[in-house]
C-alpha cells in the first residue's frame, strides 16, 4: 500500500457514521474491559512493589512525579484532541502537528533535565537529581506517539488500542518488578512508566500505519494549535491543583507521609484512571461526531455519565467503608497510616469522574477557551482548600481539599454545561439511584462491621462485603431504582462485537 493511501486510510471517518452508536457502545465495553486488564497488571505491581519496597521510595518518586507531572498535561499542546476533534484534517496537517509534538517534548525533556537540582535543593534530597533526569525522558517519547496516538482514537480503532495498552502493561510491570527483586529500589518505580510510554509508542507506529512527512509552513495549523493550546492550558492548569496536595506535603512533611498519602491517593485513583481514560477515548470522538446535534449529544452524554455513575459509586463505596482491610491487604500492615486518606478520597472521587465528563464536552464542542476559564477559576480555589489543611497532617490536606471541591461543583456543572441540553435536574435524574443504592450499602457495611467488629483483616473484608451487597440488595425493594438498574441491560444488548471486521482494522 503507498504511504499518499495509508495516509488518507488513516485519516477517513466517514465509515463510522454508519453505525456509530453501535461502535461507542461496543467500544465502550471492550475499553473497559481492556482496562480491567489493565488494572489487574497495575494491582499487581503495586502489591508487589509495596512489599518490596518502602514507603519513603516511593515518596522519592512521588516529589518528581508532582512536579514533572505538569509538563506531561501540557507535553502535546492539546494537538491531538484537535486532530480527535476536527471533521477534516490532511497530511500536511498532521505531519506538522507531529513535528510540533516532538519540538515541544524536546523542550521539555530539556527544560526537566535542567531542574533536576533545583528539585534536589526544593525538597533537600540529592537523590531528586537521578531519578529527574531519567524521568525526563518520557517527554520526548510522549512527543513521538501523540499524533499515532490521536489517528487512532479519531477512527475509534479500540481493539487497537486495547491490544497495544495490555501488550505495553505486560512488558512494563515484568520488568519493573524483575528490578524491585534484584534490590533496584526507587529506580524500578521510576522504570515502570519509561517501559510503559516506549513500548505503547513503537506499537503506536505499528498499528497506525502513518509515516510522517515533513512540516509545511502553509499547513493551515493554526487555528489547530489555537485550539489545542487552550485545551493543554486547561490540563496543564488541571495538573496544577492534582498535584498541589503531593507538592505541599512533600514540602511541609517529608518523603516517608507523602508516601503513604501518595500511596493512598494513586490506590484509589487506579480505578479512576481506568475508567476514566477509556471512556474519554470513546466519549470525546463519539460527542464530537455528534455536536452539532444538541438533543443527541444530551441524550449521549448523560448515558455515559449514568453507566460510568453505576459502575464507580458502588466500588467507591464499598473502599470508604472498607479502607483499612483493603489498604493492609493490598500494601501491608506499614501502610495502615495512609488509610484514613483513603477513605477520605473516596467521596472525592466520584466528583473527579463527572468533572472529567464536563471536560469531554468542552473538547468536542470545539470551546477549548471556555475550558480554560474554568480551570483557571477553580484552580486557585482548590490549592488553597489544600494548603489550609496542610498544618493537619495529610489528613487534613485530603478533607480540606475534597469539601473545596464538593462545595464548587454545582457551580463547575452548571457552567460546564451552558448552551446545552443538559441540565443539573437531568443530570441528578441519571445519577441518584447508583448513588442512592452505593448509600445504602454503605449502611448495611457499616452495621454488619459495628455489630460484629472482627479483628483479623480477612473477616473485616468479607464481613464488610456481606454487609454491603445485603444493603445494595435491600434497595432493590424500591420500584424505581430496581427498574433503572435493569434498564441498563438494554444498553448491554448492543455490545455485539463485529470480531473480524474488527481484527481486519487492527492488521490492516
């Protein structure tokens, strides 16, 4: 196949018009179900590496992490939801979009590089200038896959992107926790997402089947990275205020709580991570097929939102109630301490799912400045419900931070989603009954474990579990929640996979 067709394959869209419900629905489930696979190798290493390791190596990593972390939001310019987003985009196009990418992770890498003991002197720890250096790397690896990364999503190639995510997590956790055994300490953290970002770029390559050319100034990219500016402001501001909470504790506290905050907070944000990601990779080329359609687009978006809602409220509320058997069980005894941060985070949780919902919605709209806006607004707000909690232990900056959040929320849907069809009233109507079930099994936890109170943290676990499917049972009895619960399996019916037209995608 010449490189001009393969470029013009790799671009086409117009076959997903057909049936593009059909094809978010059975992208959705092998999305997620590629993420279950996901999360279960990510389990692994963290139950492992926490068993061989110590809470202050990871809290090493965490102080480089919350800083560099900042760079990887901004490390595409938000050039590929533009490529995501557009109806019609060229080689050209996208080319110079690539050569962007890969300038702008050089920068970076070099800008990380040149930080490294600036770090070393901000947290009083040498050890910072190693590990920064090496994490370093991952910018200009990241530059190198954004637009292979972007053509992949635009055509809604899932399977894909489901085989190349479980092949790269397969050879990343191996190999990082092959060097937590032969005593590589912090360094094998440190390798894991360096392993994990340069096997998903070579297969990126692979599957794509788009060679790059070289960059024209008469491209017509501007109004791309206008828009793609925007959006990586927003992220970049978005980073700003996640890792606050890790910069102010590794600031004020030291490695060894910020690790079992770290710990804690990435623990829990697993499963929203997982989620997260795969929906966005549905969601935001599905909403942007459709934004021009306001009722449909409605009707798309508070779907996701109620199947994401009864998915997540009943796990993130089974974890509050049964913090502490999960953390002892999955990290160990020494991480008791990170815990209550843990349940804390959990309530937080939730809402961080639904504002990365209201994201999707501003990117495939096209309104990258209105995105902007609200993050620059809610940023200092949420820094500073941080920092209030900062003389409280790690316990404090995770309730100050959380009820920061929980009180701006209203305000951040409501603005999120003007000029729309979706409403707060039509949005609490899709999300009250996974959230009214997920309450009443954590009353039913919370009963079982105050009457019986075991000790040993099996018992706790399972007692907590009974406890809390007897109360998600009992709710059951309420006509309207049990009928919106099997409504759902009307969904689920249309997640017939086209197996071999599918597999013909991936080869061809």
């Amino acid at each position: 196949m010449s490189v001009a067709k393969r470029a013009v394959d790799a671009f086409s869209i117009d076959h997903l018009h057909a049936d593009l419900k059909g094809r978010s629905v059975r992208g959705g489930v092998l999305t997620l179900s590629s993420q279950g696979t996901q999360f279960l190798l990510q389990s692994i290493s963290t139950v492992v590496l926490a068993r061989l390791l110590n809470p202050a190596d990871f809290g090493l990593v965490a102080m480089v992490t919350a800083i560099t972390g900042l760079g990887q939001s901004f490390a595409d310019l938000g050039l590929s939801e533009a490529t995501i987003q557009n109806p019609e985009i060229t080689q050209a196009q996208v080319s110079t979009l690539f050569w962007i990418n890969v300038a702008i992770g050089l920068a970076l890498t070099s800008i990380t590089a040149a930080l490294a003991p600036v770090l070393g002197w901000f947290y009083r720890e040498p050890r910072l200038q190693g590990i920064t250096l090496l994490v370093s790397l991952t910018f200009i690896i990241g530059g190198l896959r954004v637009q292979h990364d972007a053509l992949l999503r635009r055509q809604m190639r899932f399977l894909s992107l489901a085989i190349r995510d479980i092949s790269a997590y397969v050879v990343a956790v191996s190999l990082s926790i092959t060097m937590a055994f032969e005593g590589a300490g912090y360094w094998s953290i440190v390798a894991l997402p360096l392993i994990l970002n340069s096997t998903s770029m070579v297969l990126s390559w692979v599957m794509a089947r788009w060679v790059p050319g070289l960059p024209r100034r008469g491209a017509k990219v501007k109004s791309l990275i206008a828009f793609g500016g925007s959006v990586a402001g927003s992220y970049l501001v978005g980073n700003i205020y996640r890792s606050a909470d890790s910069v102010l504790v590794g600031w004020y506290w030291g490695a060894g709580p910020l690790g079992l905050y770290s710990r804690a907070y990435n623990l829990l944000m697993l499963p929203v991570r997982q989620l997260g990601g795969p929906a966005r990779s549905v969601a935001v080329p599905a909403f942007s097929r459709v934004q021009a359609e306001p009722d449909r687009l409605a009707r798309y978006y508070l779907r996701t939102a109620n199947l994401i809602m009864w998915i997540t409220a009943p796990l993130f509320g089974f974890l509050f109630v049964a913090a502490v058997p999960v953390i002892v069980l999955v990290l160990g005894r020494r991480w008791e301490g990170a815990a209550p941060v843990f349940q804390i985070l959990a309530i937080f949780a939730l809402g961080q799912l639904l504002l990365e919902s209201t994201i999707w919605l501003f990117v495939s709209r096209g309104q990258s400045q209105r995105l902007l806006f609200l993050s620059l607004t809610i940023c200092p707000l949420i820094i500073g419900g941080y920092a209030a909690g900062l003389p409280f232990g790690i316990k404090g900056v995770a309730l100050s931070g959380s009820l920061t959040f929980l009180v701006i929320f209203p305000w951040v849907l409501k603005y999120s989603f003007h000029g729309t069809e979706i409403t707060l009233r039509r949005l609490g109507r899709v999300v009250m009954y996974p959230i009214a079930l997920s309450l009443c099994g954590i009353g039913g936890a919370e009963i079982a474990m105050r009457l019986v109170s075991p000790h040993r943290v099996p018992e706790q676990l399972l007692l907590a579990a009974s406890g809390f499917a007897t109360g998600c049972l009992l709710s059951m009895l309420v006509t309207p929640l049990r009928k919106e619960l099997f409504s759902l399996k009307t969904l689920l019916r249309s997640t017939r996979f086209e197996t071999g037209a599918d597999l013909a995608e991936t080869v061809s």
